[in-house]
C-alpha cells in the first residue's frame, strides 16, 4: 500500500464550479498536511499547510484534515481558469522511524477549469 | 527575488557522458534536496542535505552523486548516466530540515538520456 494515494483524475469542471480534492494517507506519525500546486512547466508552490486535524481557510480555499480516517481534502469556491494546475498533497511527518524529518508527496491530481 | 535557481532548464545527453546540473538558493536555507517527477510515480527524493558538508540518500539515489561545499548550492552529478535516468528533476531548499518547514522549488530540469 502506497503511504499516500491521490486520485490522478484528471479533473475538468466549468468556471465558477466548487472543487473538491482528496488523498488518503497510512502512515499514522504523520503531522503536517501541505497542498502544493504545480503549474505546468513550473516548480510546485505550497499553497496550504495545515498541523494535525482541522480546517484551515485562506480566501477561495480551504483545507480539512481527519486523522482519525487519514483523510486529507482542498476544496477551490468559485474555481477560476488560473486554478488550473496539478494539485499535490503532502503530508510529513518530524517523528517515528523511517518518516522523520520526511515529506512525501502524492502522485498529484491534474485539474482543469474551463471558462 | 528569493528563489532556488536550476541549470540547465533542458538538458539532452548520451548515454556514460557525465552531467552536472547546477542548484542555487539565495533564502540562507539550511536544506536542500533533489527529486525527480515520473508519470504516476510521483516526486521522488534523490538526496539531500541538512547542512553545508552533511548529505545523506533519499528514496532513489543509485546513479547520482551530490555534494554541499557551500549553504547556497546543492549540485546533482550524473556520473554515467543512463536512459532510465530520463526524467524532470528539481531543487528543493527549506529553511530548517523537518517536515515542519516548507519546501521551496526551483523550475525543473528535464533530462533526456539516449
């Protein structure tokens, strides 16, 4: 079993649509819960990052985490072209074995929005 | 601009011809680290480096040599390279090693080895 497992999609949603993306991870020393976005040709860029569960909001878009169903989602309101971009989940972990001090990231989802 | 810089952005070679590509951060990060980015496998660690002289192998680190003589650069060294090899690599760099600081990315280096 992968350590985190992100639907690839890819994803296609008209403007203005809300979005949903989800991962779900199994490694339970995990704490850290980022998003990164990637446009295409670029680096990934952290667009959120979340400590152990909860909501976290910041402007269109906003983050949930369930530790205790390894759950981790983004959700976009009002979904803009600019949006359009591959979406990785991230969780990491500072403690516990193999995972210290490690990030590892989702295969990413890929998301159109269309105008 | 705070940025990490790669070079080069596109780079095609032939198989044994040893490679350098080139990584550099102006934000006095103490870590840094290599991934490449393969279809449905993801970003991958290659190497990394908490500190200037301290490197250790990540995930996938056959085939590829790094060094950390100064805190701004983080070279990836291909000393035979081969076509499995293939792939976009990039620089990372964080403030502090952990999971609790954000990793920084450069733009990528798409390698293609024949």
């Amino acid at each position: 079993q992968k350590e985190v497992e992100q639907d690839p999609g890819p994803l296609s949603v008209p403007e203005g649509a809300i979005v949903s993306l989800n991962c779900t991870y199994s490694n339970s020393a995990f704490q850290y819960f980022m998003w990164y976005r990637q446009y295409s040709r670029k680096g990934p860029e952290l667009l959120m990052y979340t400590y152990s569960s909860g909501n976290k909001e910041d402007g269109r878009f906003t983050a949930q985490v369930d530790k205790s169903s390894k759950y981790i989602s983004l959700f976009i309101r009002d979904s803009q072209p600019s949006d359009s971009a591959t979406y990785l989940c991230v969780p990491g972990a500072n403690a516990g074995g193999t995972s210290y001090g490690k990030l590892t990231f989702g295969q990413g989802t890929i998301l159109t929005v269309h105008p | 601009e705070a940025q990490v810089t790669q070079n080069p952005r596109y780079l095609i070679t032939v198989t044994g011809k040893k490679l350098t590509v080139t990584c550099s951060q102006n934000m006095n990060h103490e870590y840094m680290s290599w991934y490449r980015q393969d279809p449905g496998l993801g970003l991958r660690q290659i190497y990394y480096s908490m500190n200037v002289e301290v490197t250790d192998k990540g995930d996938v680190p056959e085939g590829y040599k790094v060094s950390r003589k100064e805190k701004r650069n983080f070279p990836l060294i291909l000393e035979s390279p081969s076509p499995n090899q293939t792939s976009l690599y990039f620089c990372a760099s964080s403030l502090l090693a952990g999971a609790s600081s954000p990793l920084h990315f450069g733009n990528g280096t798409r390698l293609t080895v024949t």
